[in-house]
C-alpha cells in the first residue's frame, strides 16, 4: 500500500505462470520462490527526506513584492495559508518521486549482491546468515541516497515479522540466505512499481521545479509578514504567522511509502537483476 498513483504495471511474462495445455495443475513456483510467497503479501516501507535545490531567485521578485505589499492584512494571511499548503503538497509529491527513486537504486545493489550470496539453494559462496549479513553491511548507499534512508519489510500473520533490509537489520540473520535474498526482491519490485506508477523518473525534475517555484514565493509573502510585523502593524501574534518555518518542519518529517507487495510480483522482478554483481565498497 505505497500509495501509489498512475496506471499500474503490466502483468509479469506468461512464462512465469504458464499452465501445462490441457492440465488444470496450478503453476510452477519459479526456481528460488518460497512455497508460500503467493500468500505472504510483505508490506514495504520507506522512510527518508529528499534533499532540495534551494530555490532559484523568482524571475520578478520586485513585482511580485508589490503585489503583496497591496494586500489588506487578512489577504497578506489568507495568501500565505495557501501557500503553504501548495507548498506542503509539492513537497510531499516530489519526496515521494525522489524517495522511490533513491530507494529503487540502493535496493538494486543489495539485492543484487544477495543474488551473488545466496548461491544455489544456500550452498553457495556463502551458507552463513551472518556473514552473509556483514557483507551486506559492508555496502555504501549510492550517492545522492538520502542519509536517513530506511527501508523495511513487515510479514503478515502468523510470521508477524518487521524486519530492516536497509540499514541492514539483525533479524535477517534469523532467516536463510536465500529468505534473505527473497526479501530485497521483493522490495526492489515495490520500488520499480512504485517509481513507474509515480512517473518518477520523468516528472521528478518537473516536481523539483514547481516546488521551487512556490517556495519561492513563500518566502517573498513571510518577508511581508515579517516586515509589518517589525513595524507593529500586522495584529496577529508571532506563532500564528511564521509560515516558513511551518513548511521546514513539514519537510523535518521525511517522506513515508508504505506498499502491499503482491508475491506473483516476484519472479518478473527477480528476472531484472542480471549483469555484473557490484562489489561491497
């Protein structure tokens, strides 16, 4: 439940759930797949705070100052407490394009060193869960990730596990490689959803901009405030008309995604991750 908005994705290749002709047997379970990753439906969460452009100076500030400066008082307030609010929400629409970006990419390197990990049915180059986990540890997020950058995986009933893909959590030790290895795929699918169904990566420069754009103008309207509030004209009190500040702590709060991951999800996205394996930097 990632709160995702557009079209959704295309359903993964028939070669995945192709039935034997004229043999009514429920579908194979790609090779890696838990028995159960049908029934499972894991909910991803991703938690951080996208760094912003700071604004571009306003193409007229001074026409825009005059504008303001012809305001009534209630108008100047009433101006503001929209802005805010458009501000806010083009925050919340751009931190979300960032975060499901920043996030896709960080997943894509964990899940695939976990492939390199895993190895076949966890007999691979690793069998143990704890180095397997300290190698994953050993990762440096791509850059530009946002510092507070969490990633999580949370199980239904009756597993009710909430585990930390990123940082990497201890409770993954508790899980065989190749259970570990299932849970970065299957974030990373939610990621790749999440990104295309936010049209992520072609509107985020897009975003960036508007949000630029009304900061701006936020900014122009509190320095009016502040300028009759300095010269005891404005009759509200101070804690009523800090609108700037009131934007930062809104941005203070970060940018949660929360999605429900279907497991038939699974094999389409597990099918992306090909290529060379990055090394642990």
């Amino acid at each position: 439940m990632f709160n995702g908005h557009g079209a959704k994705l295309e359903p993964p290749s028939q070669q995945y759930f192709a039935q034997p002709k004229h043999t009514p047997a429920p579908a194979p379970q790609p090779q890696g797949l838990p028995d159960n990753v049908r029934n499972v439906d894991p909910d991803i969460s991703v938690n951080g705070t996208p760094a912003v452009t700071p604004p571009p100076q306003a193409k007229d500030p001074g026409a825009i100052a005059e504008e303001l400066q012809a305001l009534e008082h209630q108008e100047l307030i009433n101006r503001a407490k929209n802005q805010l609010e458009e501000a806010e929400k083009a925050y919340t629409a751009y931190g979300e394009k960032n975060i499901a970006l920043k996030a896709r990419e960080a997943l894509d390197v964990f899940a695939r060193k976990a492939s390199e990990l895993k190895g076949l049915w966890s007999f691979g180059l690793y069998t143990s869960s704890e180095k397997m986990v300290a190698a994953l540890n050993s990762i440096v997020l791509p850059p530009g990730s946002p510092k507070d950058l969490t990633i999580s995986i949370a199980f239904p009933p009756p597993n009710h596990q909430a585990i930390s893909l990123i940082p990497v959590g201890a409770g993954l030790e508790q899980k065989p490689p190749l259970e570990i290895y299932n849970c970065y795929v299957h974030a990373l699918g939610a990621m790749i959803n999440q990104a295309r169904e936010l049209n992520a990566e072609s509107e985020l420069a897009q975003a960036e901009a508007r949000l630029n754009d009304i900061l701006e103008t936020l900014k122009l309207i509190q320095k009016e405030i502040n300028e009759r509030k300095h010269q005891g004209k404005l009759p509200f009190p101070a804690a009523q008309v800090q609108f700037e500040s009131r934007y930062y702590t809104h941005v203070d709060k970060g940018i949660t995604l929360n999605r429900l991951v279907n497991g038939e999800e699974f094999p389409f996205h597990e099918a992306t991750i090909q290529g060379n394996v990055p090394n642990p930097q």
